[in-house]
C-alpha cells in the first residue's frame, strides 16, 4: 500500500512513518522544509518536498498520484499565530482534501484535535480557541465529503510518554492525554480498517489494546 502523510515531519507523522514503512508498506511524507529530508528517510519514508500553503490543488494531486491511502497530519504548530492556524489547520487540510478527490486517493484520515468547535469555551486562549475553530471547520468539511472514505482521529492531550499499546477510543471518550507513540498505532489501524470510513473518534489512554480498540468501533 501507498500512503502520503501531509505535515510528514511532525512528531505523530515520523512515528506514523515508522509503523507503516515497518510493515512493508511504501510512505511518502510531504514536508515543506528539504532540511528534513534525511528524518524522513531516517523512518523509512520518502521525502516530497511540497508546501501545502503555497501549492494549488492540481500540484498536490500530482504528488499524491498512485496513493491507496492519505493521513493529514500537519499543523501550524506551537508559537504560530492566528493566520497560520486558519491557513494550515483549515486552508491546507481542505486543500488535501480537494488533491485527494482529485487523484482518486478515497481512504483519507485527518488528525484533528479534542474539542475542535466553531464555539470554544469563555476563557479560552485566544490562539488557541482560533486553532480549534479551524480544526473544527476542516472536520466540517471533511464530514460533509462523499468521494473520500474519511476518518477523523482527535486525540486528547499529548504526551511524548512511551506508547502503551492500549487506548479509550470512542465517539466521545471525556478528556484525557494519550500519547504520541499511541496516537501513530492507532492510525496505523485506521488505515488498514477500511469500515471506520465515516467516523469522527476521540481517543485517549485507556486499557484496550489498539487492535481490539479499533475493532470495536468498526463493529468487526
């Protein structure tokens, strides 16, 4: 299987890389920055070089030619302002979304965030509240999406903590923190369990096994 991850560099992404390319299937990473390159090689992927805020959609559907599978994983990241969490979070995830229908790539997850909503709550970080709403606007888009076989993945709070290999994963699990390590083997299991298409799912540390967690909510 071929599978392109949008934000290829990021610390969820090179983990995803790894399980992936590890299971002997071909994963192409997009990054913006050349400098990242040799990480992505490091894991397993193949580097493209391609910045999603600056491409048009014919360009990004062009590197996604051949795919079988693609994982959003970007993000503006911490320390940006607003204008990068709307044309990151929001603009570059529907755009992949458009590349994706373009080049024919149906199974498409997103890595969104826990409590992404159009209305944060009174007293949120300004930055932060702009971050959610712009995740929630991607998801929204996506939702409404039928050429793409999507699954939506908000994680709660992350950890870099060493995976356990068991999670809560659910249409609403309350808060939590998961981490990193977890969050990559899920979507590994995502990807290969094509019956999750349509659903959104929250997901924090827990005592099911990954496997069996994503099973479950298939209803395999």
């Amino acid at each position: 299987m071929r599978i392109v991850i949008a934000g290829g560099h990021g610390q969820i992404a090179l983990r995803l890389e790894r399980l992936l390319a590890g299971r002997g299937n071909d994963v192409a990473g997009i990054i913006r920055d050349p400098d990242q390159a040799e990480d992505l090689r490091a894991v397993g992927a193949d580097p493209l070089v391609h910045d999603l805020e600056k491409a048009s959609v014919e360009e990004t559907a062009h590197a996604m030619q051949g795919a079988d599978a693609a994982v959003f994983a970007a993000g503006a990241g911490p320390g940006s302002g607003p204008a990068r969490k709307e044309t990151v979070d929001r603009g570059a995830a529907v755009l992949f979304a458009d590349a994706a229908e373009r080049a024919g790539v149906r199974r498409h997850l997103m890595i969104s965030s826990m409590g992404a909503t159009m209305t944060p709550s009174a007293g949120t970080d300004p930055v932060f509240a702009v971050y959610l709403q712009a995740k929630a606007a991607a998801d929204a888009d996506l939702q409404a999406r039928t050429g793409l076989d999507w699954t939506i993945l908000r994680p709660g709070h992350l950890t870099n903590d060493p995976g356990t290999g068991r999670v809560k994963l659910a249409a609403h699990t309350g808060p939590g923190s998961v981490s990193r390590d977890d969050v990559a083997a899920v979507l590994a299991e995502l990807i290969d369990t094509p019956s999750t298409a349509g659903l959104t799912l929250e997901l924090i540390q827990g005592q099911t096994p990954v496997a069996v967690a994503v099973k479950n909510v298939a209803g395999n």
